[in-house]
C-alpha cells in the first residue's frame, strides 16, 4: 500500500476540524481536545484514544505513556492507522472523511487500541497488554488477542462484536462487517486461528474457524460458518460454507458489494 504523507494527513485532519467547528459549534469542546489544541498526529490520537478508555481503574496517564512510547518506537504504527482511516473514508458511505472516524466510528478506535496492545505484546509487557484488550472488549464490543497479527487499510465496519483470536492473521486491505468471529474449533493450543489475506471482504455475522486460509480477494457471505480453507477469489455461503462462484473484482474489500452471485 502506498505510503501517506502523515504531515498532510494532520493538516486536513485540522482543517476538517476547524470548519466542523464552524458549523457545529455544540461539538467546540470535542473539537479542541481532540484536534485543534494538539501539536501531531500522534498527540491527537492519543487524547483522543485515552479519553475513550479511561475507566475508574485505567490510569489516563499510563495509558498515554504507553501510546506516546509505542508511537515513538515504531513510526509504522501511524503509517497503519492514517491507512486505516483512509480506509474507512473510501469504503463506508457513511464516511465522509478522514475526520468521522476519529471523531465518532468505534471500529477505528478499537483498531488504534489494538495496535497498542500488539506493541506491548511483543514488547513482552503481556500482562499490560492483555489488560488494554480487556478494557477495548468493555468501550468498544471488539475483542482482539493482542498477539493477533492485522496489516493496515482494514475497514472494521460498525465492528459490535467482533472477535480475533491469538494466532489470527488478517493482511493488508480487508473489508469486515460486525459479529464476525476468527475464531478456534476446539481447545487444542498452537496455531489455531483464520489466516486472511489481502482484499477479503468478510459479511456481517461470519464465523471463521480454525486454521483454515482464506485467499487473497475472496469474499465471505453473511451468517456463513467456514471451516475449511477458501480459495483466492472466490465467492463462498451457508453453514457449513461452500463455493458459490469466482468474484468479479480483484479486491472485493474494496468494492463491498455483498452480493455473491457476481
């Protein structure tokens, strides 16, 4: 995926803001917490984040020393998350820009989480971030294993329900609706969990079980159960799921066209 001019990323973010609070002066407060009063992108983020997670037993100042140390540690964390919302702006149509998702769509907001609890995974602060995955399970309705491995430019639309297990891959450029489950089939440990690939388009209400692969630019059909491996472009539904065509685009995640008769 192309690499996003972080610096004109945060201008825009700015502007959209300030013109936001022209229009809507009810929402001056918000407006100046989250953009207009901050310095970066990354300070944005973060009080914007913290602020949302925050609960009686959440320090807000740990929880940003860990955004400010994550963010300063890998650069790539940012690149993902710009790519994120650049994602939500081009596919939901109810995005009208790169400011909606910051500002309002939980989806999002649980992806930057996760992203910090991916770094403090790896950093080997496990229990820490085991912690954070419990409190974006509590705010946002989206539980993702912090070991969990997501690329950038996904689109987690309306998200209420959404579950990734330990051993999940998703790749770059994934389209997923709400109640989906990456899930294992039993309580054998390993490697255990769905690897998906580049340009999915996962439907509302799919399971996905097992180590099973789901290739690059095939699309899921709501409410289907998979447990088998699925091949790139390919359309598959029902439970148990099964083949019911080749997909027309190259990436369906892009398209988000649910119907599969394509």
């Amino acid at each position: 995926m192309q690499t996003i001019d972080l610096k004109a990323h945060w201008k825009e973010l700015q502007a959209l803001a300030l013109a936001l609070k022209e229009t809507e002066p009810a929402l001056t407060t918000l407006l100046k917490e989250s953009v207009l009063e901050r310095d970066s992108f990354s300070e944005c983020l973060i009080y914007r984040i913290t602020r949302k997670l925050v609960n009686e037993t959440a320090s807000i100042e740990v929880l940003r020393a860990a955004f400010e140390e994550a963010f300063q540690a890998d650069p790539n964390i940012l690149q993902a998350i710009a790519k994120d919302m650049q994602a939500v702006q081009e596919r939901d149509p109810a995005c009208p820009d790169i400011l909606t998702p910051l500002l309002y769509f939980k989806g999002f907001q649980a992806l930057v989480c996760y992203r910090l609890s991916h770094y403090l995974w790896d950093a080997g602060r496990k229990d820490f971030a085991r912690y954070l995955q419990s409190l974006i399970a509590e705010r946002f309705g989206v539980d993702i294993h912090p070991a969990a491995q997501i690329g950038s430019g996904i689109l987690l639309d309306h998200a209420t329900s959404f579950v990734a297990g330990e051993t999940a891959v998703i790749e770059d450029a994934v389209s997923i609706l709400h109640e989906v489950t990456l899930g294992g089939t039993g309580k054998d440990r390993g490697d255990r969990h769905p690897k998906i690939r580049s340009g999915v388009l996962i439907g509302a209400g799919a399971k996905i079980l097992g180590n099973v692969e789901i290739g690059a630019g095939a699309k899921i059909g709501a409410g289907s159960v998979v447990v088998k491996a699925v091949p790139p472009h390919t359309s598959v539904a029902g439970v148990p799921a099964q083949i019911v065509g080749r997909t027309s685009e190259d990436n369906p995640a892009l398209g988000m066209c649910q119907m599969l008769d394509d």
